[in-house]
C-alpha cells in the first residue's frame, strides 16, 4: 500500500511531503523514485542515478533495492567520500552503498569514488568530474546534514554557484561529530579531516532530486533549510530555489515546521 502523507505544502518552489513514520517516508520516496527511473529507462534504456549515504537514508534504500527496476540498466554514483579512509573500514560511503543496495541489485554500473591519498585527490576529483559529465546525471536522492550540508558541503565551505562538480572538501566539525553520533566512528578523532565531495551545482544538476530527511536529530535542520535565509550558512536551503526537488521529513524531522494539530 502506499503510504499516504500527514501533510503537503510548498517552500517556495520546493515540494514538501511530511509522514507518519521514518519507514512511510522512505517507502514513498523509493515509489517516487522508482517511477522515474522506469520512465528514464524507456525514454533512453538508461538511467543515471547519485545516492546518499548516512543512516537517514537506510528506509529510502532498503525500499529502493526491492522495487522491479530494470537494475542492469542503471548506473549508479555516490556523493563523498574521506580522503585517506581504509576502503574496508565501515564508515567507507562505496562500502555502505554496497552494504544497504547495490550488492542486492547488481546495477549496470557502480562508480564509486576510490580510495584516495592526499598527494592523488585532486586527480581523483578530475577523473570523476569527467565520469559525471559522460553521465547525465537522470535523478538525485540526497540528504539533508545535521549543519544543514548538501553532501560535504558544510557551511563554512559551501557554494552554490560552484565551477567545479567535483572537489576537496575540508570537514567541518559539526560533520565530524554527526559521524560520530550515527556510530561510524568511536571518537571525533578518528574522522578524517578531508573529503572528496560532489558540489551542490553537480548535485543539482540531476533533472529531479529528491531530499530524504527522516530522524528527531534533523529537526533543526529542517527548520533552517525551510524558513532561514537562502544561504550557504545552510546548504540545504538552496532546495526552495529548485523547483525539480521533492523533501520528504517524517513527523520527527518536521517537528518544528508542522501546523499545530497535525500528526498528533
């Protein structure tokens, strides 16, 4: 059955749906999902596709790997990547993504971001940026960070009018210690300081995005990205501005911008 929203409204140009639970969230953006890449597929046999990793994200894929796609003819990228992070260590995004779905779907292609070193990022931002760009990017599923980022692009560092699709990111701490909070790491110490991301103008770029931001810890998040000013002090923002993005909160992410009365 599928799951019907507590409440819809717009943000600007940005398109709201707010459900009951985190798993009615998930299911509901996987069927969106699901139609597009069906439609792109017949339009072209083809489809392209940038995933989010983090543990918002975990109902969307579970939802997503079970849907009757036509996976071998889908190419799959992801957003960031640590620089200098052990590719078999459980906080590696390429090894989450195989974990949560592709290993379940066998798509046509998985391009993950290598492992890196400082002294070859640049070379590794280059070679991706070029995958990007033979790739049209078809549909974007991303997230919402706890800073309000876009991917690594945290406030301190984020541009929306970016050149570049691909770059080195230096980590904010507010980034660290939410890695830390979802389990993926012991200590803020241990999380790498840098980063390879994808820009917020690459992951725009995609002819439909659609914003998964499920959890309590996201409430403020959601707040500022939906009645802050439509800055890079939050990233996420930029998504009022986007008339192609869908945001899907659940009851705890919308806490603070629901109408009295509502999910009660």
């Amino acid at each position: 059955m599928t799951p019907k929203p507590i409440y819809e409204t717009r943000f600007e140009d940005l398109r709201t749906s707010i459900y009951q639970t985190n798993d009615e969230t998930g299911m509901a953006a996987a069927e969106e999902a699901t139609d597009l890449l069906e439609r792109t597929i017949r339009q072209k046999n083809e489809a392209n596709i940038i995933l989010a990793t983090g543990n918002s994200q975990i109902t969307f894929l579970k939802a997503l790997r079970t849907a009757s796609i036509e996976w071998s003819k889908v190419n799959i990228f992801h957003m960031d990547e640590y620089i200098g992070l052990d590719p078999a260590h459980p906080a590696s995004f390429p090894l989450f993504l195989k974990m949560h779905i592709v290993n379940y779907i066998h798509p046509k292609t998985f391009f993950p971001i290598p492992p890196t070193t400082q002294q070859n990022a640049q070379e590794v931002c280059n070679d991706y940026e070029m995958l990007l760009r033979s790739h049209p990017v078809d549909l974007c599923a991303l997230g919402i960070g706890e800073n309000g980022h876009l991917a690594f692009n945290d406030p301190p560092f984020a541009d929306f009018k970016d050149t570049r699709l691909v770059k080195i990111i230096k980590l904010d701490d507010a980034s660290r210690r939410q890695q830390v909070g979802e389990g993926h790491f012991k200590t803020i110490y241990e999380v790498p300081t840098h980063a390879i991301s994808l820009t917020i103008p690459a992951l725009l770029a995609a002819k439909h995005v659609l914003a998964l931001v499920p959890e309590a810890r996201k409430a403020e998040a959601v707040y500022r990205t939906l009645n802050g000013p439509i800055n890079e002090e939050c990233p996420g923002s930029i998504l009022r501005m986007t008339p192609h993005a869908h945001l899907y909160l659940d009851i705890d992410s919308a806490a603070k911008i629901l109408p009295q009365g509502f999910g009660v």
